[in-house]
C-alpha cells in the first residue's frame, strides 16, 4: 500500500545523517520563514477586557434567557386569573324619573376589561421590578440552583448501582418538595424564610404532585428527541445539522411540541403545585379563584383533572401567546449573539 511504503521510506537509516540534514533544515527553515509577530500588549489588554466582558453580558444572558424568561415568566402566567368583567349601571327606561333611577340592571360594560399583567412582557417585568428591583427578576434562584444539583449528583450516585430508568426518576420523586417550593417562591410576596423552612409536608408533596412531575418529565424528553426523529423520517435522510430543511423543520416541530405537548402538561403540573400554597400566603399576581375551591370541599390539593378543566380558553390563549414570545425571543438572541461573537472576532483580527 502507498501509506506503508510512506511510512517505511521515512523512518531513520543512519543518525548522523538524520541530524546533518535536520541541521541544514533547521538552517533553511530559520532563514526563510519570518518569525512571527508577538500580539502586542494593547493588542493582549483588549482581548482580555472582550473576554471578561462576554462572560459577564453572557452569563447574564444567559440567566435572563435561561432563568426568567422560561420559568418565572410562565408560572406566573399559569397561576394568574383573569380580571373580572366591569359593570355599569343602565336605567330601565329612557326617562329619567325616581322610579327609573331605583329600578335598575346590571349590565356589562362595552369596554374591554383590563388585561391581566402576565399578558405583556414588558408589565410582567415591571411587576416584578417593583416589588424586589433587578433581584426579584430571579426569585427563587436558590432553591432552583438547589434543586438541579441535588438532583444531579443524586442521578449519579443511583445509576452506579440501580437501573437508569430509577437513575433517573428517582432523584426527580426525592426533590418534589422542592420544586413545589419554588414554584410558591416565584408566585408569592417576598418572605425571610429560607427556602428549606417553606417546604411542604413530603408525603403531602408525593401524592399531589408525583404523576404530574413525571409526565412533565415524560413530555420535556419527548419534546427534545422528536424533533429529530420526525424530520429524519419526513425528510428520508439522516440528520444532516448542514442541511437548512432539516435545521428549519427540527426548529419547528420543536415549537409545535412544546406549545402544544410539553406546556400544557408543565401548565398543568404548576396549577397543581401552586393549589398547595398555603392559606393566607399573598401573591405578587392576581391568583385564580380556582386554585382555592378544594379547599371549601376540604382537601389539601387540586386534581389533575380540576387543574385542566378549570383553566379557561381566554388562560389557555395567554399562555401559549407568551411562550411563542419566549420561543421568538430565545430564537433572534441566538442570532444576536452569532452575529456580534463574528464580529468580534473580525474586529479583533483587524487589531
């Protein structure tokens, strides 16, 4: 073969005579290639200053992308009950007399009620900063920080000795607690509590939340695999990340999942957690009256099935509004933050 016969026509027949040709080589190589430029040291201040100044503008990106617009955002807006319909008082008749103005009906306005805060953005974000300023964009971080590592390392320490499939849910049935506690961190008023002394009853936690959680989690895994899968078989080919119609239906049958197959189920499972608030805790959004009707009929927790049905259409539609916000969003910072990283580096190679 041509690479063998490479191999054997450059291994070494005589020293002295591999060193006096490296010498010479050595020689020429000096004496033809100029040496090259060391980066000068404004050249190497400037590099370090955009290097801080990306991790800094990035991880705060990242937290704002990642963090508030995913979670705190949605929670809210799950939770949030519609504002009640305005009324006015209309006479009886068109004269205005004693009997006219004591008999009276009850109509509804013609003005369009005010929407709630979690149907905007921007009000959502005002909200929020004018209960806690720029901090309370994060609420809840702590005991969300707190609950991925204590899931992660316990997911490692089980998969050396138990199933996968018990890797995996198991660490998410041992941190229900809190994942519930955050969920009434982000939807109630600022409290100087610790997250770990608001925590619910365990066994209270395991029986209304535990089928929610796991098919939150079904739905989350379901929505990050199919994608692929299903553009692989539409399109007959195998995943190509070079190939525009792949890249662009992924990126669609993603946003079609998670509007309509993960959302809903997380939706549900928040509804479920936020009917365990407990009594006299205040909100930073107007809670659903519905979250609160078990308790008239003495049980601990809304259903599955009470949290679904008892989510009105006009809910349905905000939600879902604001995750494709979010999936626009998430979608042209991507795009901002290739743009500017090319830019950067062309700038810098200009130095």
């Amino acid at each position: 073969m041509l690479y063998e016969f490479a191999l054997r026509a450059l291994q070494p027949r005589d020293l002295s005579q591999n060193a006096a040709i490296s010498r010479l080589l050595s020689t020429r190589a000096v004496s033809i290639v100029p040496p090259a430029d060391d980066p000068s040291p404004a050249k190497a201040v400037i590099g370090l200053v955009m290097l801080i100044l990306n991790i800094v503008v990035g991880l705060f990106t990242f937290l704002m992308l990642f963090y508030t617009l995913h979670y705190v955002f949605p929670t809210l807006a799950v939770v949030e009950g519609d504002p009640p319909p305005t009324y006015i008082l209309v006479p009886t008749s068109g004269k205005d007399t004693k009997e006219s103005r004591e008999a009276f009906i009850v109509e509804e306005a013609p003005e369009p009620p005010s929407e709630p805060i979690t149907s905007s953005l921007g009000s959502t974000f005002s909200l929020l900063r004018s209960i806690g300023g720029f901090d309370s964009l994060f609420r809840g971080f702590s005991c969300f920080l707190a609950n991925g590592v204590f899931g992660f390392v316990l997911a490692i320490v089980l998969a050396s000795f138990v199933p996968l499939v018990f890797a995996i849910t198991g660490p998410i049935l041992i941190s229900l607690a809190l994942n519930t506690t955050w969920t009434h961190i982000v939807i109630s008023a600022p409290s100087d509590k610790y997250f770990w002394q608001r925590m619910p009853r365990f066994g209270l936690m395991l029986r209304a939340t535990a089928l929610p959680t796991l098919l939150s989690f079904a739905a989350t895994m379901f929505t990050q695999k199919a994608p692929i899968v299903l553009a692989r078989t539409l399109l007959a080919a195998q995943p190509n990340p070079g190939d525009p119609n792949h890249a662009v239906l992924v990126l669609v049958l993603y946003f079609a999942l998670s509007v309509f197959v993960a959302a809903p189920i997380h939706m549900n499972l928040t509804r479920v957690q936020a009917s365990l608030l407990p009594e006299g805790e205040e909100t930073i959004v107007p809670l659903d009256s519905a979250l609160t009707l078990h308790r008239a009929k003495g049980r601990e927790y809304m259903s599955m099935l009470e949290a679904l049905m008892t989510f009105p259409r006009s809910a349905w539609i905000r939600v879902l509004a604001l995750y494709a916000k979010i999936f626009a969003i998430t979608v042209l910072t991507h795009c901002a933050i290739g743009a500017l990283t090319a830019a950067e580096f062309f700038l810098y190679s200009l130095l």
